[in-house]
C-alpha cells in the first residue's frame, strides 16, 4: 500500500485475508485447453472464469491471445497476479452481468468487479471478457489486461494509497482550537559523523538541562552511545523532539556538534508543553502497542493520541482514511511511474472536541505550578455555570492528571464541609464560643494542632480561619453519625460524575468508633478527594448549591447529575464570611492584598500516614466568579506551600 503522492517500489500489502492460492508450482500447465461446449454457450466459460479467479486456480481455462495463439494458465495467472498489484491479497467478489452476445464467433461478456479495500472501502466497476469460439466449438478466454481494468496494459499494476485524514481539533469554551499544528524541530544524529560518543553525549545532555522552563521528565540521553553503535552509519539517530522555542534556547550550543541533524516538522500541540498535557493528552507518531492492539488501524506514520482526552476520544479526533486506486506502470529498465487514478474515496476528517477550558485561566494555573517540584494539581471552576476553565497538573505539566484522579485526604479545607454540617445543624453559630485546647482526647486517641497552638474559648469564626483541629475533634458528635457524609453530598462529592473522562469525586467518612468521626471532622480519617472534587464543593458553597462541573460541551457527555438543592442561606453565608476569616486575619493572610474580588478560602494540611510531619498542602477558595483547589504531594503545609501557589495564580489572572 502506498501514501498520497509517495510512490515506491511495489510492495505487498497484507490484511489478513487468506492467501490466493495461486503459486505456479501448483498450477500445471494444460496442454489441452478446457472449456464448455457450444452447447453451453460463452457464459458458461465466463462463470468458470470468474470462479477460478475468485478461487485463485485458473487451470480448468483455456485462454489464448487477441492473435490466437494459446496462453498457458500459469502464465496467465502470474500476470493477472502482477497486474492486481497491491489488491493481491484481497480477492475482489466478481459477478457476470447477462448474456454474452455473440458475433460470427467472438463473445463478449460483462463482468462486475468489486474490490473491498482497507477500512471496508468499496470499488466496483464493469469490465469486459472476450471470447472466441475455437475448432471444437469450446469457448477460449481471449486473455489481455483490460480483463482485469479496461485502462490497464501490460506492465502496469494497481497501487492502493492511503489519505491521511485530517485529525479534529481540542476547542477551548471559546471555540478556538487548543491543539493546533506547531513548530518543531526534530534533534538526531547520523553515526558516522561521530568521532567521540560519549563526548557529543555529555555536550546534548548540557544542553538539553538549560532549557528553560526545565524539561520534565527531563531528556535521557544515557542510551544513545548504544544506539549510535548498533545503528547504520547514514541513519537519522532521533534524539529528541523540541518546540520552535526550546529549540532556539540552545541552537548555537548543538548546531555545530558533530553528527547532529535537524528535522524541520509540524506536530499538532497546545499553546505551551506545559497547557493542560495531562488533561490533554499528546498526538505522537503512531508505535507498535497501537498497531498490535488494533490491527489494520493505523499504518506507519499516522498520528495517534495517547492518554487524556486525545486518546479517550481517539475515535472521534481522529477521522477516517481515505483511499484511492492508481495504475501504476513499469518501463523496461524497472523505473515506475503514476499514471492514472482509478478510484478516490477521499479521508472523512475528525471531528472536534470542544472544551470548558479558557486559555486564559488555564495559562495562569500552569505558571502558577511552574515552580513547584513535587506532584501538584490546580483546578479551577466557573462558579456561575460550573465550567472547567483549568486543569493543571504539575510538575511540568504532569504525566498523570492528578487533578480529576487523585484520592487523598483533604485535610482542614474539610473544615468548611463540616462547619456547613454543623451551621445547617444549629449545633453552633459563627459567633458562638467554642473551646480550642492544645490537644483533645477521643476514645483515647489524642488530637493535636499544628505545632501545637492553643487558642483558648474564641468564637467559632476565630477556630475555623486559625484551623483549630481540636475544636472540630471535639465538635465530631453534633454532627451525627452520618452527618458529615449527608453535607459532604449536599456539595456534590461522592456523586456520579458524567465529565466525558474518568474522575474520582471522593468518599466521605460516615459512622464509624468516635475517634475516627472525630478525625473525619478535620479532613482526617477514611476520607479522601481529588482536587477536582473539593474545587467543586467550593464553588458549591460560593453559588450557593451544588452543581455538577462540566468539561466537554461537545459532543456534550451523558446527562449530569442534576444540580443539588439550594444550601440554607443562614448557613451558607455564615461560612462564607468566615473563609472571607481565613483570608484577611487566618491562615491564608498572604491572600489578603491579592488584586480584584475578595478573596474567600480555607487552608489544608493532610497527615497521609502515620507519620504526622508527613502532609499533604491544600487551599481551596473562591474570588468573583472563579472556586479553586490547589493540591501539592508531600507538600508540607497548605499555607507555606499551597496558598503562595493560589497567590501566583490569582496575580496571574489579575495580571
């Protein structure tokens, strides 16, 4: 099979259909023709002409040339085999349409060709088969290459090429491609311009570690010497492939190094490496699990999507390959040349998919994790409508999408399900006294706060923005046994989710000893979320009811959840005001100048073993008409790590 406008030497191309059986050693060659009697008249011989092409055995056929002279069978069979070229393997279906007329002693009958091409491609045509009836009155196959296709000649052979189909586009929520052809630079190396590997190794290595933003996961060279050896001296060793603009960061260190060779090529990616890519997902050169795992799919070449939403909606982006039919001839010194196309099935393009996502929010939530080391997650949510317009991942974009699918446990930033749970429950107001001891005993579990504060009887609103976790340890009972899973649900987690792509929507604690409802109450315990989960709980609380967020507009997901009930207004706005608190005089303080709207939210330090300086970071807030969660791995705590991330990306979207 052959690309558009790429024509090489004929080679066989196989799709699992049986094999013709049409080897000379198998067919001998008759010395008397055979053929029906005149009795049978001429369509007797096309009806066996056409099985025993369909059957891959010709011998029951007497065939001779337009000047009479016989043809053997395995002649025949070699040149109709020759002529079929690349259709060789796929027996086309033949059918005789009516009689053949007869002139003096020349028939001719019609014969309808259908081939099945790749992708169940159908090419069907008439074609003529002449006869002549001889001495015996036995009907003889007048045998030439217009048999096969009325334009074909000697020498000629039928050349299947495929059309690459246009891949669908990634749209943000304003309709603009995301994803789109940009420039790259493919970086190799020909072996045998290289003198000294294992310096030209260490020269690349050099080079590729001061791109900026760093690369993560940063470029391996540590396999080329290898590869350089076992390669073949004129071969383009690829190394690696760079955007236009990593490229050109470091083009005079690599340029002049010996054996380097540069590729000039178009890949369709988003605006930066870092936008979205685990969200996202990559469009790379089709490999070899792809072809193994959908045979006759993909041929060498495509581009295929891997992982987020280019390979989740693979089927849908990626189109349907054409196909066309093109006699292609052989001069006597072996040289080829395209002649006509006899057949076009033009490729059906992707179709798009579009997406929640705003450049803008987007671009902010990645700067805003650029720095940051360990494994990290922001996502951000339009209040208003619940459109996802940011899902980041770090570092580096991140190689998992840690914001939909991880599941942890939330820390404090729990503490603004179970203050809701226990404003909704009368069972405390903002204002009301409550007791924030030093460490809190339940069920003989001892509870303590960070490093250790006290604060003594303050009023509930002072509790949540400093985080006292022995408070809400001690408040565990007025919650009931199920009543921080019921408030938890008010805001969506645990739900069904319909997003288009996998997501974890947490699982909260409910019943249990005392000692772990107590635990439960600060974000501890059994319960774990995903940053994607607590973001939508926050814009929750900001809108005043839980409505499902929403990735995919089009093709739009199954029907989603529908939204929740209107959350107690009394209760509501009363934890508004104190996660207003935990921004101008609590734990997230370094929100309080932020430029724009108020800043509302709740800080997170989540113990996720038994090792208590062993925490997860969290913040999660909300300011005009944007709710977020930021989640750092390992992070240590949410107002060292988390909150100055929230802050980048609040300047970031100001700016």
């Amino acid at each position: 099979m052959r690309h558009q406008a790429a024509h090489q030497p004929r080679r066989a191309y196989r799709w699992g259909r049986r094999p013709v059986a049409v080897a000379a050693a198998v067919l001998t060659l008759t010395t008397v023709l055979t053929a029906c009697s005149s009795d049978d008249g001429p369509e007797a011989t096309v009806d066996a002409f056409i099985e025993g092409w369909q059957r891959g055995d010709l011998s029951a056929i007497g065939f001779i040339t337009p000047a009479g002279q016989r043809v053997p069978a395995t002649q025949v069979t070699e040149e109709l085999t020759a002529l079929v070229g690349d259709l060789d393997d796929s027996p086309p279906q033949l059918r005789r349409d009516g009689d053949a007329p007869v002139t003096e002693d020349i028939a001719t009958g019609t014969v309808t060709v259908e081939w099945t091409l790749p992708g169940e491609v159908r090419w069907s045509y008439p074609t003529s088969v002449r006869l002549r009836r001889g001495a015996d009155d036995a009907w003889q196959i007048i045998w030439s290459p217009e048999i096969v296709h009325p334009q074909l000649d000697s020498g000629d052979q039928l050349a299947v090429n495929r059309i690459a189909p246009v891949r669908g586009s990634v749209l943000d929520g304003a309709g603009q491609p995301i994803v789109a052809p940009r420039a790259v630079v493919v970086v190799g190396v020909q072996p045998s311009e290289v003198d000294d590997p294992a310096a030209l190794v260490t020269a690349l290595d050099t080079a590729f570690r001061a791109i900026r933003p760093a690369l993560d996961p940063p470029i391996d060279v540590a396999g080329l010497s290898d590869r350089l050896t076992a390669a073949q001296p004129d071969a383009f060793v690829e190394v690696v492939t760079l955007r236009e603009e990593a490229y050109q960061q470091i083009r005079d260190r690599i340029y002049d190094l010996p054996g380097t060779k540069f590729r000039r090529e178009e890949r369709d990616l988003a605006p930066t490496r870092e936008f979205a890519r685990a969200l996202l997902g990559t469009v790379d050169p089709v490999q070899r699990q792809d072809m193994e795992a959908h045979p006759g799919r993909y041929e060498i070449g495509d581009l295929v999507g891997h992982g987020g939403l280019q390979g989740t909606y693979e089927e849908r982006l990626r189109g349907v390959p054409g196909y066309s039919v093109q006699i292609v001839g052989t001069a006597p010194d072996g040289t080829q040349s395209s002649g006509d196309v006899l057949f076009r099935a033009d490729a059906q393009p992707g179709e798009a998919l579009r997406t929640t996502l705003d450049v803008r929010t987007q671009t902010a939530a990645d700067a805003a994790l650029a720095g940051v080391s360990r494994r990290s997650a922001l996502v951000a949510i339009r209040i208003s409508d619940g459109a996802l317009l940011a899902v980041a991942n770090g570092p580096g974009g991140g190689t998992e999408n840690l914001a939909f699918t991880a599941q942890v446990p939330p820390g404090s930033t729990f503490k603004m399900v179970s203050t809701l749970g226990l404003l909704e429950a009368g069972a405390v107001g903002p204002n009301d006294p409550v007791d924030c001891p030093k460490t809190a005993t339940v069920d003989g579990r001892t509870f303590t706060n960070a490093n250790g504060f006290e604060l003594g009887r303050v009023p509930m609103r002072t509790v949540f923005a400093e985080s006292c976790n022995t408070t809400f340890a001690n408040l565990a009972p007025k919650l009931g046994a199920d009543g921080l899973a019921e408030t938890g649900r008010l805001l969506g987690l645990e739900g069904q989710w319909r997003l288009g792509v996998p997501a974890f929507t947490g699982t909260v604690s409910t019943g249990g000893p005392p000692a772990e409802r107590a635990a439960a109450a600060f974000g501890q315990g059994t319960t774990v979320v995903s940053p994607l989960a607590m973001a939508g709980a926050t814009a929750a609380v900001a809108r005043g009811q839980w409505r499902q967020p929403k990735l995919i507009s089009e093709p739009a997901p199954p029907t989603p959840e529908p939204d929740g009930p209107q959350l107690d207004t009394g209760a509501v706005e009363a934890l508004r005001s104190m996660m207003r608190d935990a921004v101008t005089v609590g734990t997230a303080e370094a929100l309080r100048d932020v430029p724009g709207d108020p800043v509302h939210g709740k800080t997170g330090t989540a113990e996720y073993d038994d090792d208590p300086a062993n925490t997860h970071a969290w913040f999660v807030g909300w300011q005009g008409d944007v709710a977020f969660a930021v989640f750092v791995e390992q992070g240590g705590s949410g107002s060292g790590q988390a909150v100055p991330i929230a802050e980048t990306f609040l300047r970031g979207l100001a700016g």
